[in-house]
C-alpha cells in the first residue's frame, strides 16, 4: 500500500497571513487537525496544527497572555506559529514508510508533494490507523487468533497452510518481532473466516510456541 492510497487529495490550505482565529474557525468548521500554509503560489511553506492555534501565544509580541488580549490574538499569524519546511512525501512512498516517519519525529501529518514539488495531499495518522486497521481486519467478521511463533523460515507457509487445510479464509494479517533474553521471535496476528475459533485454534498449535489469545470479533 502505498499513501496515494490514503492521501486526502487537494486538502484546505492557509496563506501565512491568515489570523490565528481564522485559522480555528476553519479547522474546526472543516472538523480537521492540520492546515498546510502555502504562499500566493501555491507553494509548501509550512504547517499548523489545531494544536499549534490553541497553545498559540501574544509572547511573540508581549509577555502577556491572549487570552487576556483578544484583540491582540487577532493580528497574530498562522506564520508565526507554524512549522516552516516541514517533513514531505511523495506519493509512491509506502505506507509503513510514513508512519516511521511519523513515529520517529513525533509529527501528525505528512504533506505529499507531486514530481513539480507542489503539493497534492496530506497523510495523516488518522489516515495510517485506517490503513493498519484494515490490515488486520477490523471491518471484517471472523476469529482473531494472535500468536507467538518462532523465528524459523517457512513458519508462516505451515501456519497458512494448516488455515488453509481446514477451509479457513484469512482477511486480516499482522507481525510483530520480538527481541528480548529469549531470544528472537515473531508475534503473529490473524483474522480468519469460515472456522471455529477452537478448530482454528487446534490447526496452528503444532506450528507456535504458543496461542496467546483467540476470540470471535
């Protein structure tokens, strides 16, 4: 999966001289959390989040706060409170690709510049908890099987293959490593139609270190 699958396309953008007040009326009429700025050229210059706007301060300006100077709040700019040149995408980059971004520099949201380096979306991590949910089957009715397995090739062929031998239909997959004393190993997690969870159960056994948790959802 790749975020031109996620993307918002042509998501509502802000020019920097927009007021801070402005900014929140529009974030929350459009019941949204992140505005990209652009210049009158449509150009990628930043990035403000609804959270941005409320914590913004007159300090920029006077040691006072704006909540005691409603009117000064009114001259104070979504410039002076977003983030300049902030972290892109394109829109060929994979998903999982994202969200370590995401994670690793503790952002909400990525723009996603096209091949002229304008901007035609915006992932977020709304958009990427869809994404993982779908992976794992969230939508879909069936029996989630979460396991732990060894770190051995051909692990996951026997288990969808014991699946598979009693007429099981996987639409949900997820992994997870684990490094620790004991060694390396994988957790695995799993939505399948069409069987019992205790069947199902039973299948994999001779193929996991052990079942950790089996339920109907």
């Amino acid at each position: 999966m790749l975020v031109r699958e996620l993307m918002t396309l042509k998501p509502t953008v802000v020019l920097p001289e927009m007021s801070v007040p402005d900014a929140l009326i529009l974030i929350r009429g459009r019941k949204i959390n992140h505005l990209p700025v652009v210049d009158e050229k449509g150009k990628l210059v930043g990035i403000v989040a609804e959270q941005d706007l409320l914590h913004a301060s007159a300090s920029s300006v006077t040691t006072l706060s704006v909540w005691e100077l409603p009117s000064l709040l009114a001259k104070i700019t979504v410039n002076m409170v977003m983030v300049k040149n902030p972290v892109t995408v394109n829109e060929d980059t994979p998903v999982e690709e994202a969200a370590r971004i995401m994670a690793d520099k503790g952002i909400g949201c990525l723009p996603v510049l096209g091949d002229d380096g304008g901007m035609i979306g915006l992932v977020t991590k709304s958009d990427l908890f869809r994404a993982f949910m779908e992976l794992l089957g969230g939508r879909r009715h069936g029996v989630r099987i979460w396991a732990e397995t060894p770190d051995t090739k051909g692990t996951i062929a026997k288990i969808t293959g014991a699946i598979a031998a009693v007429s099981g239909n996987i639409v949900g997959l997820g992994f997870n490593e684990i490094h620790d004393v004991k060694g390396s190993r994988w957790e695995i997690t799993l939505k399948v139609q069409d069987v019992p969870a205790e069947k199902l159960a039973e299948a994999i056994k001779p193929f996991v270190i052990s079942v950790k948790d089996v339920r109907e959802s």
